[in-house]
C-alpha cells in the first residue's frame, strides 16, 4: 500500500498579520490547518480565540484540526464545532474523558486525544477504539520551535502496536519539533500525520518545504 503522509501547519509560527496568505502559501501542499488553543493555565502561554478561529473558517473550506490546550475544555466543545473538523483535547485535562469523547463525536466532529510527554501510551488502551486520532506531543506544549523530544520514536511505535489490535484505522499524529531530520524516522514508527509550524511558516518557501517534508516522510528508513 502506497503511504500518504499528511501534514497540517501549525498557523502559531505564522505571522498574524497576514494570516490570509500565510494560509494561501501552505494549503496548495497541506492537508489541512492545525489551531492551537492556549488559555495560559494548562500551558504557559495564551494563543488565539474564536474571533481568528471563525475569520479562519469564513476565508477557507479547508480540514480545520484544532488541538485544545486548555483546562475544562467540555465548556467550548460546541462552540469549536460550529468552526472545525476536529478536535483534539488533552488527556491530562479531561476527567470524564470517554463522555468528552462520545460528545464530540456527536457535534459531527472527528475526536483526538493528546498525550504530553509524560503521559504514557497504556493510558489510551480503553479510550483507542472511540477515537480517530492520537496527538502525541513531542515537546512540551505551549510554544512553537521547541527541541523535539527524541523518546517520542518509542512512544509512536508503542501506540502502533496498540492501534494494530484495536483500532487500525486511527490517525497517529505527531506534534512539535517536527523537521526534515526526523519525519521519516516518525513515518516508519507509524506516525501518519505530522503538525509543524516553524519548519514551514519559518522558511522562505511555505509550499517548497511542505513538498519535501511529505518526500523525506516517505523516504523511510
Ligand atoms: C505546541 C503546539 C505545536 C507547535 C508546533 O504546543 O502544539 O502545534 O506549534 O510547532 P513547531 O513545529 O514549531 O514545533
Ligand atoms: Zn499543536
């Protein structure tokens, strides 16, 4: 089977002040468009809101995948999908997370579950058959250019191995110090979709970079 890897920018390593054709230069290459939502208490920083969120969605038709790092994220589930795809909260922030989960779903939205660094790949086993997709963070979440966290190549290939017997359909995804350098080696762990923001919206040519990323992604070793 041929693999096709995705790659959704991450807009927070964009330039806010032409945001329209920061979009425009990735979306001939991309996948869809990652949002990353920060409310400065579950991570030490504040991102953007719903006013850029609906703007995003007036200008573009594209796959939006929003990546929610925020506490209590129940309280906006409905809110988000009046404007996106997806939506993917923390796992260190959801009590009732098959409830949150089953909601999300049921808003006609396609549902992931982020894991941080430290939180290990068993504590999915239950919840994998009801989701679509899997964030691992490869960095501690919060800012955009960040070290990738060498670890995450394990971690990827655990929760394959785990998505083989239960849920093989699900979308294995990685998120922060993404590069050139390691995307094949995170494709061949079993990573199928790939978040990055400073590796794209920090080069000269958005649409060059995105093109060669999903070529070393299939390059695998
Ligand atoms: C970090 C965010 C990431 C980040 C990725 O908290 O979730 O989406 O913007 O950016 P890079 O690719 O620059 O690490
Ligand atoms: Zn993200």
């Amino acid at each position: 089977m041929i693999f096709l890897p995705k790659i959704y920018p991450s807009i927070l390593a964009a330039n806010f002040i032409t945001l329209g054709t920061e979009i425009d230069k990735v979306l001939k290459n991309a996948d869809g468009i990652h949002l990353d939502i920060m409310d400065g208490v579950f991570v030490p920083n504040i991102s953007f809101g719903f006013p850029i969120i609906e703007s995003i969605r007036k200008y573009t038709d594209a796959y939006l995948d929003a990546h929610l790092m925020i506490v209590e994220p129940d309280r906006y589930l409905e809110k988000f999908a009046m404007y996106v795809n997806s939506i993917t909260v923390h796992y260190e922030t959801v009590i009732h997370l098959h409830r949150t989960v089953t909601w999300i779903k049921k808003l006609g939205c396609d549902a992931g579950v982020s894991l941080n660094p430290h939180t290990p790949i068993f504590m999915l086993e239950e919840i994998l058959p009801f989701l679509d997709k899997v964030l691992i963070m490869s960095v501690n979440p919060g800012f955009t250019g960040q070290q990738f966290i060498e670890s995450t190549f394990e971690k990827v290939k655990k929760l394959r191995q785990l998505a083989n017997k239960i849920n093989p359909k699900l979308d294995i995804m990685v998120d922060g110090g993404v590069n050139k350098d390691n995307i094949g080696k995170l494709a061949s762990a079993g990573a199928t979709t790939f978040i990055i923001g400073a590796s794209i919206f920090h080069k000269e040519d958005p649409y060059v970079e995105i093109k060669e990323l999903k070529e070393a992604a299939k390059s695998i070793d």
